[in-house]
C-alpha cells in the first residue's frame, strides 16, 4: 500500500461535489421568494416526519434550538434539575442552562452511553426530566431510559442529534420520549450547508405551541399570543436537507460497512486498543467511531503524522470543564466517563472512505499497537 494514501475526515467537499439538483431547489426557491417558513420548509418537515416516524415535527436553526425549544415546550425551568451524562457535546448541557435548569451529570457505560443505574442513583425530589444522549451515533437502551423514567414520573427529552438513520429495537431514535431533538449540522448523518435543527413529538398541544415560539409567538402578521424568538429553520437549508435524505439510508449502508470492517480488524489489537461492543438492537449511524487506546496520545500523534485524520471526542468530560466544576463537580465523581477520556480516540468512519483508505486506517493502527512497530521503535 502506497505510504502517499490519505484519510480525510472532513467528507464535505465530496459530499457536495456535485450540487446541482440542490442548486435546481435554490432556483426554484428564489423565484419563489419563499425565504421564511412556506411551503419548502413545510415539504422536507412531512418528510422527516415520515422518515423519523412521528406524526409531528418542526424545523429549527439549528440543533441546539431543536434542545432548547423541546425543553421550554416540556415546561423545564428554574429549580428544576435533569440528569444528563457528562460525556456529550456542550450543546446538551448549555441548553437546559439556557432554559434556566439544573444539570445533573451521570456516568457512562462502555458503549459511551447512559448509564441508566448510575442515573437512577441521581434522582432526587427536584429531578424534571431525563436527557438521554444517543452519543456518536450509538443508542443508549431506550427501553431502560423509559422505565426510569416511569417508575419517577420524569419527563424524557432525546438528545439524537447524531443519531438521525438509526435504530433502536427497530423504531428511530428520539420516537421514544416526550420529545426528540436532532442537529442537522454539517458532520452529522443528516447534514445541510450550515445549521439545522428538527423535533419531534406525538403531543399536539405542545406542537402548536413551538410552531408559535419559533415564530416570535406569532398568530399571524399583526398578532403574537406571546413572547417568541426567531428559532426558524431557512428554506435553502430545507432544500439541502431534503435532497440529502434521499441518499441518507444508502450512505449509513456504507458507513457500517467501514465500522464492521474496523471492529473485525481492531478488534484483534488488544488489549492496547480497545473496540468498544455493539448492540445487536442497534444499528448505529456511525457518526464518530472511536476507540480506546492505552497510549492516545501517541497513537494520534502516528496517525496523523501518517496521514489518518484522527481526533479526540473529548478530551474534558463536561463535568470537569469549568462550569461543571462550577456545579461542584470533580475528579472521580464519573470514573467510567473520566477513564474513557484519557483514551479515546475518534477514526474517520464516513462513507467517503475507500476500502484502501480503511486499510491504511486499519494498518497504522496495528502498526503503532505491534511491539515492533515503527511508532515504538
């Protein structure tokens, strides 16, 4: 194999290599002048919907709006708290900070998910709501979420930002709480040229509320029931997102693929480098593969210095970043999720990837775990 062999992780510039049936709905919408709301945004809404499987659904700006909006419409404010795990993106937390609420970290397990025991251990007589993250594409066991959620009378909000195209015990991710948020940002598996945001529920009450909320509270043009925000998902988004959905099931094919080619080979690398199990129940997205490694650092360092774009998703639980220690948070309160930190290490897994592309991957890997590989000698 040639050493000049590259692997991106960063597949944009392919994936829009070719736009021009998106430039054919731009034109479209421009002779429209249907900028805000109408009729494109309310097209791909019924599409999502329908892929998803909810009845209800709306667009926003982007995937935190999508956490924000979902927790204002649930009614989560100030003095209430919800359990949410420490390993997720910002976004999660920042939006029950936005809302006023209180967040509550749990640990993880080792497929990176809730831990849905250790969460149970958290509930107090202030808990709200759960916020369950489908984190890197893999499904925590919704079926146990809910039960917890059940037995304490919480409210569940799914954070499947990542998880747009999987499945979990064969319904979608985010279909099984209150409500369900997903990000439709440029790296995730519903992808649109900027931002972009859905949710979903089946209640109708709250649905009619948001459309409002996201729309400054408007009832009409001249007037407003009460005081919204501009939350609004743009049309020329819509138009990317919708002409992107009707790949989205032959791109995750292939994306589990590469993820099934890397867990037979890496898998064998131990116990230096860690794969972490998969769930039969779930069909992941595979919107970050990571793994563990003994010595991360280095094992990056190799990577990229062999042309594998590797990276860390994260460094630094949420609750040791510095507003978590705010909280009162510190070193040893989510041993599972600190452990994983020191270790992690992200792949690129897209479907972009060539079967020699994977192999590099794959080969620079085991090179640098082999006793006598290049990187150790």
């Amino acid at each position: 194999m040639s050493d000049h062999v590259r692997v991106p992780y960063n597949y944009l510039p392919m994936q829009f290599a070719d736009y021009s049936e998106i430039a054919t709905g731009w034109d479209a919408l421009i002779k429209s002048s249907d900028f805000t709301l109408g009729t494109f945004m309310e097209r791909f809404e019924g599409e999502f919907a329908a892929y998803i499987g909810s009845p209800r659904c709306l667009g926003t700006n982007n995937g935190t709006d999508a956490l924000i909006l979902a927790l204002r419409a649930l009614g989560i404010g100030p003095g209430d708290e919800v359990i949410t795990p420490c390993n997720s993106f910002y976004a999660t937390t920042g939006a029950i900070v936005a809302v006023g609420a209180t967040p509550v970290f749990c640990d993880v397990d080792e497929r990176f998910q809730t831990d849905v025991d250790d969460a149970a251990r958290r509930v107090t007589d202030r808990t709200r709501a759960l916020l369950p993250v489908h984190w890197a594409g893999a499904s925590p066991d919704m079926r146990q979420v809910m039960d917890l959620a059940q037995a304490h009378n919480l409210l569940v909000l799914e954070d499947a930002c990542m998880a747009i195209g999987g499945k979990v015990h064969g319904t979608s991710p985010g279909t099984f709480g209150d409500m369900g948020a997903f990000s439709m940002h440029p790296l995730k598996t519903l992808n649109v040229m900027g931002d972009g945001g859905m949710v979903i529920t089946e209640d109708a009450e709250r649905m009619t509320w948001m459309l409002k909320y996201r729309n400054h509270g408007m009832v009409d043009r001249d007037h407003i029931e009460f005081w919204g925000v501009n939350m609004r998902l743009q049309p020329l988004q819509a138009i990317v997102a919708s002409h992107m959905l009707t790949s989205l099931d032959e791109r995750l094919a292939r994306r589990r693929e590469v993820q099934r080619t890397y867990d037979e080979r890496l898998g064998t690398l131990g116990p230096s480098i860690v794969v972490p199990p998969r769930a039969e129940w779930n069909p992941e997205t595979v919107s970050l593969y990571m793994i563990e490694a003994d010595d991360r650092d280095g094992l990056i360092s190799h990577l990229v210095a062999n042309g594998v774009e590797a990276k860390v998703h994260y460094p630094v639980p949420l609750h040791l970043q510095k507003p978590g220690r705010d909280l009162g948070y510190g070193p040893g309160d989510m041993p599972v999720a600190e452990a994983q930190a020191d270790r992690l290490v992200t792949l690129p897994a897209h479907e972009y990837l060539t079967d020699e592309q994977v192999e590099r991957a794959i080969d620079m890997v085991a090179d640098f775990a082999s006793p006598t590989g290049g990187a150790r000698s």
